[in-house]
C-alpha cells in the first residue's frame, strides 16, 4: 500500500494552509483535514515526487509533505503546456502506448505492442526529420501529456507539407481539458514552422473522434488499418 495511505490519519495542514485550500477549491467543508484524508483515499493515483506526495483524484491534486506528513495545498488540476524540448523524447516510448485506443472492456496489450514497424515509426529517431513538433503538458513537473506530429508514412499520412499528429494524456489525467490546450498549442507551433494543414488517423470507434471534430478537424476518407480496424483520415486547415 502506498506510504501516503498508510499514514493518511497522520495528515494534518495549518491555519493557513486551510484557508488556501478552501479558497482553492472553493469548498466550504468544516474539517478540511478530514476531506483531505478521503480524497486522498479515493485518488487514481498518488505520485511521490521530490519531499513531496501529490494524490490526484476528481480533477484536484493535494500535496503533502511527505516527511512531516503536512498537507501544504491542494489544487484544481491545471497542467502547463509547453514545446517539447530533447530531454522529452524518452518520455514518447510511454506516450505513444497511451495513444493506441483500446474499447471498453478490452485487455491492454502488452508494452511490446509499440515495438510493431507500424506503430514505432510515430516515434522512431523523432527529432531528425522536418515536420518533428511537439509539446507536453506538465502538472507539478511531471509530464501527464503530450502531443507530437511527423510526416511519415503511416496511417494518418496526407502528403510530404502536412505533418501528421499523434497525441495521448495518461488515464488519470483524462477529461480535464489537457487535451485541449495541448492541441492549441500545437496548432500555434506547426504554424509558426509555416504548415498550412495537419492530419491524424484514429479508429472511427474512439471516443477522441468527437474531441478531433470540436478542434476543426474533418472526415478527409475511411480507410482500415493493418489489421482491420475502421479508421477515419482527418484533416484539419491550421
Ligand atoms: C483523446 C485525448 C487525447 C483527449 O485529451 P483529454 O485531456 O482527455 O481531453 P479534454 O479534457 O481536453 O477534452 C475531452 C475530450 O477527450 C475525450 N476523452 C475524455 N476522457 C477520455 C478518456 N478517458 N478516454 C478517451 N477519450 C477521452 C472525449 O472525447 C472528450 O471530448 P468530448 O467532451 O467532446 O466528448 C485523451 O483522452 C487520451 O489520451 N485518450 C486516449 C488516447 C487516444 O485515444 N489518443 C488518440 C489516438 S488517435
């Protein structure tokens, strides 16, 4: 079990620290320590970082000091975009998993599976060809997302001016609006390095269809990928 829910009925904040919380969130609970203590019960996922535990949960992130097992603060979910820099290419291995759209019910595969030709080639020697862009979301200086474009020939490919876009949030940062402004951000980038249009390839089952259309992305084709699936070539005018 992790440490933080081990020693949850050790938590405890200061005066001030309530006071932040409160106004944070906008809650008005009576015992701040005691929603802090079932929140953090309930969190999808608890990360320690530094001296510090971030238990993330509802769209919120508390941070306890993990040495003296004080609440410091909690906030609403709010990660910061920025452009993808070097020291970012490790994390794509991770991301380009996430992004490989799996229906409910079904078993993930396993890690292995973005070793595949078709698959790896969204991530392969990234950096060195026209057309590499990327940015990441961070939220408490952890990468929970990033979004990446190439021109290569692979699914969603349109043509050799139109870099085509991969993207993916770790699960239990989803439906926060991380997404969203990673997307606009990238827009900003691929115009500033002067393409005119981007495209992507997603199966016409995922419910990331509806978020591609809300960003002006359109139907271009159906196509079915190497092993059947239905897909949609989207396209979207920068
Ligand atoms: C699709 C995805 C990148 C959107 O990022 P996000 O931060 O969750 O999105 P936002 O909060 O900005 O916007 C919400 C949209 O995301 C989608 N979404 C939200 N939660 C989701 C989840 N758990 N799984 C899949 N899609 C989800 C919904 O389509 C929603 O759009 P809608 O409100 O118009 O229906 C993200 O959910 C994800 O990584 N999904 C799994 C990987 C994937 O399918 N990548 C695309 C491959 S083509």
């Amino acid at each position: 079990m992790n440490d933080l829910i081990q020693n949850t009925e050790k938590l405890h904040t200061t005066e001030l620290g309530a006071i932040r919380i409160q106004k944070n969130l906008g809650i008005d609970a009576d015992d701040i320590v005691e929603w802090c203590k079932e929140t953090i019960k309930q969190a999808n996922i608890i990360i320690g970082q530094g001296k510090n535990w971030y238990a993330y949960g509802n769209g919120i992130v508390i941070t306890v000091n993990a040495h003296s097992n004080t609440i410091i603060t909690a906030n609403k979910i709010n990660a910061k975009v920025r452009t993808m820099e070097k020291s970012d290419y490790a994390c794509l291995n991770e991301f380009l998993y996430q992004a490989i759209f799996i229906p409910d019910g079904e078993k993930l595969p396993p890690r292995t599976i973005i070793n595949d030709p078709e698959i790896f080639i969204y991530i392969k020697d990234f950096g060195n060809k026209s057309g590499d862009l990327g940015v990441v979301a961070e939220q408490n200086g952890q990468v929970v997302g990033a979004a990446w474009t190439r021109i290569i020939s692979a699914y969603g490919h349109l043509d050799n001016s139109t870099p085509e876009l991969a993207i993916s949030i770790l699960p239990e940062f989803r439906g926060y609006g991380i997404g969203t402004k990673l997307m606009n951000k990238l827009f900003e980038l691929l115009k500033e390095n002067g393409y005119r249009q981007t495209s992507l390839s997603v199966q016409k089952d995922n419910p990331a269809v509806r978020f591609y259309q809300r960003l002006g992305y359109e139907i271009a084709q159906e196509k079915h990928d190497h092993v059947g699936h239905e897909d949609y070539l989207m396209i979207k005018a920068l």
